[in-house]
C-alpha cells in the first residue's frame, strides 16, 4: 500500500522534501534611512517638480512684459497680473515641493505684486505668508512676515496680520521675534474694539512673560485691560485674571511695590474682583513684599489660588524673588565710665 507522501508526490509531482527552501531577506544596509531607489525616486520627483515650477514661472513672465513708452506701448503686449499671478502662484508652489527655497520667495513675493496690482490684497498677504519659512534665516523670515502682517492691515484685516505675526514669532529666535511681537501689538491695538482682539492681545502677554520682558508684558496687559473694557465684555475671570496680572507682573518689574500696590487698590473698585481667587493670589503675593515674611512668600506661591491666573502669568509668580526679610539687630550696650565698674554704682554719691 502506497504511503501518503507517495500519493502527494504522484499527484502534485513533488514533495515536502524536494519542496524548495526559502530565500533569506536581504539585510539592509541603510541603518532605517531611504534606500538608494527611494531616494534616486526622490530626486527624480524633485526635478520634475523643479521643471514644472520652470514651466509656470517662464508662462507668468510672458504675461508681464516690460513696460514700454510712447508709441512703442500701443503695439506692444500689455502686461496682465491678473493671470499672471495665478502662474506666479503655481510656480512658487512647486518650487517649495522640490525644496528650491529661493526661487519659490521669488515667486511668491512676485504673485504677491501682481494681487496687489489685481486689487487683491488678501490673496497678496497669503503669498507673503506662506514665502516667510521658507526664507534662510531668522532675519530674512521676521522681514516676510512684517510686510504680510502690513498687508493684512491694508486688506482691513488687522487682527489676522497680528496673528501671523505672532505665529512666526513664536518659532524664531528672541533678537528676530521682538519687532514682530511688537507689530502684533500695535494691529491688534487697532482693533481693541473687536471682541477678538482680547485673546490676541492675551497670546502677546505670555510670550512676553515666557521671555522674561516684563515691562513689555505690563505694557501689553495695560492694553488687554482696555480691550476688555472696549469690547463690553462682563466682569468674570478673563477680567479677574487681567487685573491680577497687573500686581504680579508689577511685582516682576524690578520689585516695584508701589507701583504693584497702587495696581491692586485702583482695581478693587471694580465689580466683583475684591471676591475671586484672582485678587486672594494677588494680594498674598502683595503682602508678601509689603512684609516680607519667608514662610507666607511660600504659602502665597503654592497657594491654589494661584492657579486660577493665566499659566505664564502663574509661572512668572513663581519666579518672583523671595523678598529680603530685615533682621532688626538688637541696641548696643553702653559702656561704663572708665575707670568705674557696675560695682561701683552704688557708692557714687548722691548729688541730689
């Protein structure tokens, strides 16, 4: 009787033991990077994108010619931003792809002229914006972003020019962020009566405490209190936290306690503040320099009350230096008269 290996074999031809052996994987050599295919593909992909940015690129400057003078101006082909710019567009975002930087901003800042010639300013102010990462340093980035965020303001946006600003900010170093913290400022300062311009104007305050520019944080919560107060928003915690903030960031401000005090008396005159947490955080941080006390400078810091501020406004209370707590020293003893002891006062004679 024939066994079961021979039927398989006589039915399939083969058997489990002629039955070919799998081909080991080939180890990769390229430590969890690209393979050299993938990144010849890369390559490839990069030229084409860079060649299409060529082709829409070389399409917009036929559509903008120089401008000619005279009789020679009537013959000649007009320029025409209008479709111009859309090439300019499309070239620009092919360029970013492919990684070639800097032909993309010059196409982009190009796109942005041609909109501006087309009476788009919006579209003009998108292209700015999207060209500043792109730029090779710090520097080169702050200067987009500025002229975008003056577009915006030109486009009658002024807030979304502020945001902009304020979001590239974010990613650059402090000595280039600083002029467009500022410029954040100053368009959302325009616009204190939106009822937007508070939390733009909230962002402003913590980057500056996050930096340590108190003064510049004072200065920009003074005009957080005002847009507050413009946007006819009701007394509750974003107005409690404001006004908290203004003491502490006094404080922070060279320890000045004068000024952190008079801060915290002028704004318990408004509605409900004296009551909240915000104003119980203040206050114990207050007396804590009023009176210096080591072990209530503690209490005031790990109070929960605290917690109720804005986070970087928090956070620049914890860092507050701990106030100097004078050590009265005791009256120096008199001396006797030389020559006497405390022996002898009682045989000193009566004068009397």
């Amino acid at each position: 009787m024939a066994s079961y290996a021979d039927n398989r074999s006589a039915l399939f031809g083969t058997s489990k033991k002629d039955a070919p052996k799998p081909k080991p994987q080939k180890k990769s050599y390229t430590l969890g990077g690209q393979s050299k295919a993938a990144q010849q593909r890369q390559r490839e992909r990069q030229q084409q994108l860079k060649q299409r940015g060529d082709d829409f690129y070389a399409a917009a400057e036929a559509l903008m010619p120089p401008k000619k003078t005279g009789f020679a101006a009537l013959m000649s082909k007009q320029p025409n931003p209008l479709l111009a710019s859309s090439e300019y567009g499309k070239a620009a975002d092919a360029y970013a792809a492919a990684g070639a930087n800097e032909k993309a901003i010059e196409a982009y800042r190009k796109a942005s002229k041609c909109h501006n010639e087309s009476n788009a300013p919006h579209t003009a102010a998108r292209c700015l914006e999207k060209a500043a990462p792109l730029a090779v340093n710090d520097g080169a980035k702050a200067t987009l972003a500025m002229e975008s965020a003056d577009t915006w303001a030109i486009a009658g946006e002024p807030l979304r020019g502020a945001e902009v600003a304020l979001k590239l900010a974010a990613s650059l170093q402090v000595d280039a962020a600083r002029p467009l913290v500022s410029k954040a400022t100053d368009l959302a300062s325009t616009s204190i009566g939106s009822p937007h311009a508070p939390e733009l104007l909230q962002k402003v305050v913590g980057y500056y405490c996050s930096k340590g520019y108190y003064r510049e944080a004072l200065q920009a919560n003074n005009t957080l209190l005002e847009a507050l107060d413009r946007a006819r928003m009701a007394a509750g915690a974003p107005l409690y936290r404001c006004l908290a903030a203004q003491t502490i960031l006094a404080l922070a401000d060279g320890s000045d306690v004068q000024k952190a005090d008079a801060a915290f008396l002028e704004s318990l005159g408004r509605d409900g503040y004296a009551a909240s947490q915000q104003a119980k955080a203040a206050e114990d941080l207050l007396q804590c320099f009023k009176a210096p006390d080591d072990e209530a400078f503690d209490d005031a810091v790990a109070s929960p009350a605290l917690q109720s501020l804005d986070h970087a406004v928090a956070q620049v209370a914890k860092a507050l230096p701990r106030p100097v707590v004078v050590v009265e020293s005791a009256a120096p003893a008199v001396a006797p008269a030389p020559g006497l002891t405390e022996d002898d006062a009682d045989e000193l004679p009566d004068l009397t």
